[in-house]
C-alpha cells in the first residue's frame, strides 16, 4: 500500500468516527463541574476492611462501597456498624457466594446448578441479613466472580435481567473500561482491579475516565500493607491525596450515590439527545421511532436537541433505525414533521427489508409547526428490521426534505 493510500484510509477512518451522523457529541454533566467520578469498592466482608481499610477511607474523607457477605460481617459486627455509621454503603455479594463450579472451590455452590429462583430468594435473604444486621438496605450488587449467569449450555440463564429488577445497579470484576454514564447498562457496571497495584498502575485507569467523562469503579478485597487479593493501604493513601485535591476534578462518592445521580440525569436528558439505540415495542405492541433512538447518516443530516427531531439538508442524508418488531405483519406508520412552505412537495421513501412507504412531504405550515399524519402502511419482520427513512431523489445539496421528530408503527396485523 502506498502511504498515500495509507493517510488517506487514516482520513477516513477518523472522519467516520468523529462524523456527527453517528451520535450527537454529548459531555455528561457531572455535579459541580467534575471531570469525572470515581467509586471504591470492596468484597467479601474481608476481616482487614474494617481494622485497618476503613479507618484509613474515615481518616482521608472517603466514603466507599462494600459489598459484604451477611456471614463475614458476623465476624465483627461492632466494626461493620461503625462503618456504617461513617457513611460507608453497605451492598449484597449474595449469601454464600457461588460462582463457577469451574473453580474446584465453588463445585458445591456452583452457579450452574443454581436457578433463577433460587438466586432470588438467596439475594433477598442477603438484603434481609444485612438490614437485621446493619440497619441498612443494599440497594447495588456485585456479582461473585463477577460472573452473570445461572445453569450452563442450553439451559444457561442470564442474571443481568434479576438484577436489574432488584437493585439500581450491579457491578462485574476484571474489567477493561471505566463505565460510560451515558451509555452502560446500570446491571453491568465494570468494577477494575485495584488489589496488588501501585498508585501508578490505578491512576492510568484516573487519566483515562477523566479524559473520556467516564466513572470509574474501582474493585479490591482485603485492605492492607501486603497479601493477595489486598488493595494497598499506601496505594489508598496516595490515591485519596490525589482524588481530593480539587484541581483533579473528581467526584468520589459510594456506587449507589452516583447511581443514582446518572439514572435522574440520564431521565433528565432523554428528550434531548440522539443516541441510537434498538427500539423494542411499548406494551401495546408500538414502535415509537423517534429522532433519539435514529441514527442519521449522511453528509449533512443533523439532530437538533432544540427541536428534537432530525434536520435533513441534502438529498443523501437518511436516517436509519434497529427495531424489535412483536411480530412479523403490518404496521401503520404515522409520522410527526415539519418543513417549510418552500420546501414541501420532495418525495420520500420509508421502508423495510420487506416492503416500502413512498409519499410526498406535505405542508406543515411552517419549520416551528409539527404536524402528525398517518403516510401508509409497512410490513415487518418478527424480530429484527432496520429502517430507513430517505428522500425518494437525491435533490441535491441544495434545499431540504422535512424536520422529522418520529414515525409511530402501530401493529393491525
Ligand atoms: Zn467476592
């Protein structure tokens, strides 16, 4: 390859990646400015958390996550407590912690013989321990192992969907990446390693989730000078001076807080902002295809958080959408735009794999004036489809086709 050739495949490539059609650039907003949060947590109720982890986290202002085990904090109730009453937040790692029969010390509590309902009661007990211990309601998990699933082959089941529905928010172990606040599924958080590692080693993971917006959760066990499987005592001192000096610009507070926080900001920012995404049906079967969940491609196409719909302003700009259809049939398509006198009259084409909708853009009345109209009817598969919706003739660069908010499919079957 020449290296013409090779700059010019570069060129490309990063005009793909950074090219608005594929998601709007948006900053999460952090409280205060910040550039970024951070979670410390621990498992296991380890013996050395509350002697010597948590005193260290009390005396540098750090208030941490620990997932314990109703078992372990038996050990030393009077120390858990206190740690309680610090403002440590106290989380489920379930009641015997069962992970792969794969690891030879898990074969008599292994996750492949468990079943969904049978994780259920066992976590609920857990929450019921914890609170006649503590005094306090877990409202997070992590998984043991980090493992998320129950059963094995064909009868394997994911855990992701139970905890979900228990907990505001579930965390794995041995990730890569710190978790994207706009983006990461709440039952998935991913928990990075922090035990047998330097300041150093943890501050690239720093670097990385400030540079990208990002919250980084932190995993480790036992809180001490040296052992396996032990966060470092110096590794956290140094840790704490650096996250608490404010020009670091980094929020550092418990999972559930911050958990919390980016459910109601990402709520809060629903309506006003393109992420592309599979539009699965409401419980009366509909599709709402909306200019949020669409993915514009094209040279020019726009979304326009001010308007929350689509702007197109070439003729090859299209939006495209991944839909989960209840079921294969026909679905009536009513679609809610606006375009100016001017522009009004182009053609276009809303279609399938299977079938097409092709119409004529009608007056709305003006761009400010959205107008909501049943344009035909599109045959579905069950399952999957992917979407588009183009002009029908590429008119040029010139001109427009319509601000398109969203098109509704209503099943008739
Ligand atoms: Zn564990």
């Amino acid at each position: 390859m020449k290296p013409s050739i090779i700059f010019l495949s570069c060129f490309f490539l990063l005009v793909y990646v950074i090219n608005p059609s594929f998601g709007q650039e948006v900053k999460f907003p952090w409280p205060e400015g910040k550039k970024m949060a951070l979670s410390l947590s621990f498992d296991d109720a380890r013996a050395s958390n509350p002697t010597h982890g948590i005193p260290l986290l009390n005396e540098v202002g750090i208030r941490a996550t620990f997932f314990v085990i109703p078992q372990s904090v038996r050990n030393n109730l009077k120390g858990w407590q206190q740690a309680v009453e610090s403002g440590h937040e106290m989380a489920n790692h379930s009641i015997i912690h069962p992970c792969s029969g794969n690891f030879v010390w898990s074969r008599n509590k292994a996750l492949e013989n468990y079943t969904l309902d049978k994780m259920r009661e066992e976590l609920l007990q857990a929450n019921f321990e914890i609170e006649n211990l503590l005094g306090v309601t877990p409202t997070v998990y992590a998984y043991p192992c980090g493992q998320m699933y129950v059963g094995s082959g064909q009868h394997a089941q994911s855990l992701i969907p139970l905890i979900s529905e228990l907990f505001v928010a579930g965390r794995g172990w041995l990730a890569e990446a710190p978790v994207d606040p706009l983006y990461a599924d709440m039952a998935q958080l991913t928990g990075i390693e922090m035990d047998n590692k330097t300041f150093e080693q943890i501050k690239a993971y720093i670097d990385q989730a400030s540079q990208s917006g990002q919250w980084l959760v932190l995993a480790g066990h036992e809180t001490n000078d040296s052992g396996r499987q032990t966060t470092y005592l110096e590794t956290l001192r140094q840790l704490a001076a650096y996250v608490n000096d404010p020009e670091n610009g980094i929020w550092v507070a418990p999972i559930g807080e911050i958990a919390d926080y980016v459910q109601a900001t990402r709520m809060a920012m629903a309506d006003t902002v393109n992420m592309p995404q599979l539009v699965r049906p409401t419980k009366d079967g509909k599709l709402h295809l909306t200019a949020e969940n669409g993915r514009g491609v094209g040279p020019r196409i726009e979304y326009m958080p001010d308007w929350r719909a689509f702007g197109w302003f070439t003729g090859k700009d299209r939006v495209e959408w991944e839909v989960d259809a209840p079921q294969i049939g026909t679905y009536q398509a009513v679609m809610e735009w606006s375009v100016s006198d001017k522009e009004s009259g182009k053609g276009f084409v809303f279609e399938s794999s299977k079938d097409s909708i092709r119409g004529q853009v009608e007056r709305s009345g003006s761009w400010e004036t959205f107008k909501t109209l049943s344009i035909g009817k599109l045959m579905l598969n069950g399952g999957y489809n992917k979407l588009v919706f183009r002009p029908e003739d590429d008119f040029g660069a010139e001109g427009a086709l319509l601000d398109l908010k969203q098109v509704t499919l209503i099943p008739v079957y």
